[in-house]
C-alpha cells in the first residue's frame, strides 16, 4: 500500500511538468527541470526555457513546477524513486544538503572547460555573489550554479513618515533611532493598535542580522557548524531588542497582535518593514502610498545576510553536457535581460543591474537597483550549511523561541533548552 501510495504520487508530481510554449519533436533531449515560484515566476522561466530552447534546438526542456510548500518532499520523494529532475532549483541549503548527500553532480569540470575561453566566468570583477562563494562552493567544489541574490531591508512609507515630520531612514540609523522612530509611528486607540511603527517576522534567517550588528554570531561558523552562540550576550541582546520593541515600546505587533490588526505594510498599517528583496515584486504594486528601503540600522556594526538560490544538476542525470547548457543559460546576459521587468531577482553582476535597459522592473523607488546593490555587496554570507541546517533552524530554534517571542517565557529560559539540544546535533554529526 504504502509502495503504491508512493508511486502515485510520483506520477502526480511528473505529469506537472509541462514544457515552455514550443512543441517537442522527435529525437530531441528531454531535460526535466523542477523549480517552484509565482504565475509570475512561471511566466519568466518559461520565457528563458522558450530563448534557450531556440538556440539549442536538441534539447526540449520539461519544466516541472511544485509548490514551494511541497517542493523539497516532493524532491525527496522523487529522487527516492529515481525519477528526479535532471536541473533543480534550489536555494543554497537544500543544495548543499543534495550536494553531501551525494545527489548533485559537482561543477567543477564544467566551469573549468568554460574558464578557458572566458576566463571570469562566476568571478566578474563585478559579480553580486563571489563575495558569498561559501553559500555554492565547498572546500574547491561548486555545487550550485548561484543566481538571483537576497538580503534583507528596512522598507519604509513614506507618507507615514512625512505626516510625522521624521526624516527617513538611510545608513546613519543604529537601532536607538530605529526603535524611538518606531514608538513614534504607533498608533493606539485605548489599547487597540491600530498602526504600529515597525513589524519584523521571528524567523531566525531575519533576526541573525542583529546578532551580527551586535558583533555576535548564531554559530561559530556557517558552513559546517560546530557550536551554538544563541547563549552569547551579543546574541541575547539583539533578540531581546527585538522582543521589547513589541512588548515595552509597543512599536511593533506581537503575532497575535499582527493577526488582529487588519492590515499589514502593504495596506498602511505598518510604517516600517523588516523584510527581504524578494517582498519588492509584491511592493511594487503598491498605489496608496510611496515607499522605499534602507539599509538594516547598525549596532556595533553594520551586517546583514545575504541568501543565494541557483541550479543544481541531479548526479546521476543521463544528460550532464545538455544540463550543464541549461544550467549555463541561465548565466548568460540574454537569460538575466529576459528577468529584466521582474523586482524578485536581481542580475548577477551590477554593471547589468544598474542599467536601466537592463532591469527596470516598474513601480519601484527611483535609485532602488542602487540601494539593493549596496545592500547586497555590504553582505555576508547568510545561508547556513549542514545537513541538519533544516532540523535545526525551522524546526528546534522556533519551536523553542516561540514562548519567548509570545511573551509566555524568559529569553534565558528558552535558549537554555536550544543550545543543548542544537549541539547534541552538530556532535553527532561531527563525530564529537
């Protein structure tokens, strides 16, 4: 039963696949390629499928789109049955996780063949992402082919700000500005809010970065951890920052509070947002009000994370030359044009994102491309790479932190229980 339950819905996932708008013809290369993402996501990959397709007319791409929800047990459960996709894409952990797990082909030989003509290739003197080479590279060895990088940014409305006489944010602020700002841009009636001044999610990938303004870590290193700092005072400190912006200045909701407030940044109800470039596609659209980010305010420093996604090819595919062209379109400055009009990526290289030819999604800030590149090259790497990365960082942190952040329990009183268990894991796959 169970063996039957599991071919079905392998059968499920693969007959989603679907090719771009060509038709496919006989003797041609099939490469299955599995990605998650929006109609507008969709929408653009298929417009690369459909331009790579052109110039390769050997090889028929099968796209094959899964829920981003769904997208990494499906995966399992496809590579299990060993039907896997011959190029996915994945974020940076799920890669590495693919790539230990010996489930992705390494790069190398390809990138090496590739470097004899164009000897900078994935080392531009202006590329966004060799800076955080750690989150695709491990110890020499590529494992992901890294596009569209992420950070994080403070999204403000300007309306809001202007109707308070605040100046707006920009690289001065530290988190004394931030939070009197926030207190500022809180509205009550009686003890109802009705706007807050600032509204952050509790997702450790966004509060690490003030772990980092504090000159703190999370672990001792990103790659292969071996130790667990949430006990740490500079740890510590940043999210208790976080915890009394919600329950001492009230400037930002708690999570009940968010879900009762009928509204969020989008709609006006929030003056500041703590979110990641990725929320641009949806800012975008926003007509009520104009907005615009800066930089995450600084403490000790000034850090934030920045997160890399890229193609990965199944190790075992019947196609590695044909996956390798696929993979490497997606490179090439015709495939990061056709991305031009989308905010969610950004080009991998700044000469093409700061050309307004080049990416010009509409309805974003004037000088936003300038901003997200700052942002984004003032980074550090901020993907955490293991193994158990997922058991640890979506499963212990938040399960323990939730007390704390719901105001139930001590900050002391929960990380108490997190480094133990956190360190047992990383021991145990240590070997320690």
């Amino acid at each position: 039963m169970q063996i039957g339950r599991l071919c079905l819905l392998v059968l499920c996932v693969v007959l989603q696949g679907c090719g771009g708008g060509k038709a496919r013809n006989a003797g041609q290369i099939v490469l299955k390629f599995s990605t998650w993402g929006s109609p507008e996501e969709m929408t653009i990959n298929r417009r690369i499928i459909d331009a790579f397709m052109s110039e390769n007319p050997d090889i028929y791409v099968d796209i094959m789109h899964i829920p981003s929800s769904q997208y990494n047990t499906k995966l399992q459960i496809l590579q299990a049955a060993r039907v896997a996709p011959d190029v996915m894409w994945l974020n940076a952990w799920n890669a590495y996780t693919l790539y230990r797990n010996n489930r992705l082909l390494p790069l190398n030989g390809f990138i090496e063949e590739e470097r004899k003509t164009n000897p900078e290739f994935l080392r531009e003197p202006d590329s966004l992402v060799t800076h955080i080479e750690s989150s695709y590279c491990y110890k020499g060895e590529y494992f992901l082919s890294p596009l569209g990088p992420v950070t994080y940014h403070l999204y403000y409305n300007k309306n809001l700000f202007d109707e308070e006489n605040l100046a707006y944010p920009d690289e001065t602020w530290d988190w004394d500005m931030l939070a009197a700002a926030a207190a500022r841009l809180s509205r009550f009636r009686g003890d109802t809010p009705i706007q807050f001044g600032i509204h952050f999610h509790n997702w450790w990938g966004a509060w690490i970065n003030f772990v980092w303004q504090n000159d703190g870590l999370l672990f001792d290193r990103m790659v292969d951890p071996t130790q667990c700092l949430i006990e740490t005072a500079e740890a510590r400190e940043a999210l208790q920052f976080l915890h009394d912006l919600i329950y001492v200045q009230r400037a930002a909701p708690s999570p009940t509070q968010m879900s009762l407030l009928g509204g969020d940044f989008m709609t006006g109800k929030v003056a500041m947002q703590l979110q990641g470039s990725w929320m641009t596609e949806q800012y975008r659209y926003i007509e009520d009000f104009e907005w615009d980010m800066a930089p995450l305010p600084r403490r000790k420093q000034q850090a934030v994370g920045v997160r890399v996604c890229g193609h990965g090819i199944r190790r075992d595919t019947k196609y590695p030359e044909a996956a390798w062209r696929l993979v490497r379109f997606y490179q090439t400055e015709r495939a990061q044009r056709l991305m031009g009009d989308f905010a969610l990526w950004i080009p991998t290289r700044e000469a093409w994102a700061l050309d307004p030819e080049f990416w010009h999604p509409a309805g974003v800030p004037p000088d936003h491309a300038r901003k997200r590149v700052e942002d984004i090259k003032r980074g550090r790497p901020g993907d955490l790479l293991d193994v158990a990365a997922t058991r640890i960082c979506e499963t212990i942190i938040p399960m323990e932190l939730d007390p704390f952040w719901l105001n139930k329990e001590t900050l002391e009183e929960c990380v108490a229980r997190i480094t133990p268990q956190v360190n047992a894991i990383l021991a145990e796959r240590t070997g320690n």
